[in-house]
C-alpha cells in the first residue's frame, strides 16, 4: 500500500484504524470483543504503524537516513517510554476503559495534522537517492523479490529478529531472571532505567557513524556486544555487575534497532522500500512473539533461566561472524551489485559498476 499509494493516503488510514479499533476496545463488553479489538490494535499499531513510521523515514532522508535513524529511536524510545508511564497513571486513577477511550481520541485527534505534514517524498528525492528513471538510466532500487534472494536481507532481519526475540523473552520474565541471581526488584527497575539510557545513547552514536563505516561492521560489532552480555550474566554477583550487563545490552539493543531501521532504504533504494521493510518487519513480529513462549519452556525444562542465556550468546557470536563477511549494497552510491538482474534490468541494459 504504501509503495502503490504513497504514504499520506496510507497514513491516513492506519491512523483513522488504529483509533477506531482503540476506541472500540473500550467499549466492549464480551470476551470475543476483546480478542478481535485487541488483535487488531495490535495489527494495526505494533505492526502497520510502525512500518509506516520507518518508511516515512526511511525515504525522505537518503543520505541522512543514518543520523534520521538514530533521532528517530531516541524520539521513540523517551515518547514510549513516558505514554507508558501517563497510561499506566491513567489506568490506575480512572480504570482501563477510560484510559484506553482517552487514547482513541487522542490519535484521532492527531490525524489531522499528521496528514496535514506528511509529503510522500521530499522535492530533491531523486537527488537523495539517485532514482533516476530515464530511457537510459535504470532506478537503482530492488523488487521485494531482488532483496529477498540477497544475503544481506536474511543477514540483518534474521540477526535483529534473533535479538527482538532474546529481549521480548528476556524482558518478560526480566524479574524473574534477576531473582533467580539474587537482585531484588530495586536493581530490576533500575536496570531498566539504564538499560533505556543506553539504548539512546547508542542510537546517537549509532546514526552518526552509519554514514561513515560499513553497515555489517556496525551489525557485527552490535552482535558481539549482545553475545558479551548474555556470556557474562550467568556469571554476575554483584550489582555492578547486573549494571554493566543492563548497559552493554542497551548498547547492543540500540545499535541493532537503528541499524534495523535504516539498512533497507540504503541497501535496496526507495521504490518498493515499503514491501521489503514490511517482510523484515514480519519476521521480527514472529521472533518477538516466539521468545517468551522459548523462554519459558526452557525454564520448564531445565529448572533454570539462565540455560537459555549459553545457547543464544553462542548463536549471537556466530551471526556475528557471517554478518562481518556480508556485504551490503548501497544503493545511494548506484552501488548495482544486486540490481544486476532481469527484473531490475527488464531491457537487458547494462548496469555501470563501481
């Protein structure tokens, strides 16, 4: 939808929807209702949203798309972060119903001037981009079906999806995990306060030098942190310790997602950047979903969380390692290495190489 009919028609809808179906969750009364409203705040929320946000990103900033990127997941992560906080308020002084109605009409309220700043593209897109559609000169961005048969798309969705599932489990039974180490729940929120911190901070610094250093360089660099992390929490004892984890994975949590948001637009150009964000995004969907149901048959099956902590630590390291080695193409640079195909090429021309 948004590669066929840009992104204020789309936004427009995924906005009005999304509130309808908020609204509509506060008011019903039966359990069927609340399966199918909630199934598709979610749908429409966690999912749709957020490939609408990332693509609005993604292709109006070209060049910039790395420092965008890392302002973009500050912005999300303090903006999450403090609706969490007033919903919760919210809930606990006036009931959910209320809460959740008071959320509707607050997205249908912001409908009107989201629409009203959203532009499909930037005026000097083709320059960001080096789109260019001639007689002679071919846009230098995949089909879904280009991207998919790349090794660079399953290296960075199946290394990001990995983490999005490790922190969805992790995060879930978080208390658990440090009980179990023997912190009680002042060092458990306290290490999600910093582990929040960090994420920003890496997501700064991350948007900076994605511009200057390789893609796959920062992506391994982000999974060996996150395989540090879970290697070295089994063996904490102290405080400081459990807070130096909580930093290297907020580190490695925020270098991952900027990268996430970013790779696609840089790797495979603005023209159907929509349908292959939406395909990695699917993937993360599923990982997240699978990881507290992994974690907890671990748990069941071994007595302990921290068996799940050696095993994923081994497969971070090891897409460590391949993702070093995978390159990635840059479509900005007319970087054609992966456009070199009858789809991308449909006249049979031939593609500069650089």
């Amino acid at each position: 939808m948004l590669d066929r009919f840009g992104l204020r028609r789309v936004t427009l809808v995924v906005l009005t929807s999304l509130a309808a179906s908020v609204i509509a969750l506060s008011r019903v009364e039966s359990s069927l209702g609340v399966a199918v409203t909630l199934l598709l705040t979610r749908g429409l929320g966690q999912s749709m949203l957020s490939v609408v946000s990332i693509t609005v990103v993604a292709k109006w900033f070209g060049r910039r798309i790395g420092p965008a990127m890392g302002a973009y997941s500050v912005m999300m992560s303090f903006l999450m972060a403090a609706a969490t906080g007033l919903l919760g308020a919210s809930v606990a002084s006036n009931g959910w119903r209320h809460a959740w109605s008071a959320q509707g009409w607050f997205l249908l309220a912001l409908v009107v001037p989201i629409i009203f700043l959203t532009r499909n593209s930037p005026k000097n897109a083709n320059v960001e981009f080096s789109s260019i559609d001639s007689a002679n000169t071919l846009s230098p961005s995949a089909t879904l079906l280009i991207a998919l048969r790349t090794p660079c798309f399953w290296v960075f969705t199946l290394s990001i999806s990995f983490f999005g599932l490790i922190s969805s489990g992790l995060s879930l039974f978080n208390q658990f995990v440090r009980e179990e180490r023997g912190f009680d729940e002042t060092v458990f929120h306290t290490t999600l306060v910093i582990g929040l911190l960090s994420g920003m901070v890496a997501n700064l610094a991350t948007g900076a030098v994605a511009k200057h250093f390789p893609l796959e360089r920062i992506l391994a660099v982000g999974l060996l942190l996150l395989a540090a992390a879970l290697a070295g929490f089994p063996l904490v004892r102290t405080t400081t310790q459990v807070y130096s984890y909580a930093i290297i994975m907020g580190v490695a949590g925020g270098i991952l997602t900027v990268l996430f948001f970013s790779v696609w637009g840089h790797a495979f150009g603005p023209k159907h950047l929509g349908k292959i964000q939406a395909a990695a995004q699917m993937v993360t969907v599923f990982a997240s979903a699978l990881g507290p149901v992994l974690i907890s048959l671990s748990e069941s099956y071994t007595g302990s969380y921290l068996q799940v902590f050696a095993f994923s630590s081994s497969v971070a390291l090891v897409m460590a390692l391949v993702s070093f080695w995978t390159p990635v193409p840059n479509a900005m640079e007319n970087d054609w290495a992966f456009f070199n195909h009858p789809e991308a090429n449909p006249e049979g021309q031939s593609c500069p190489a650089t």
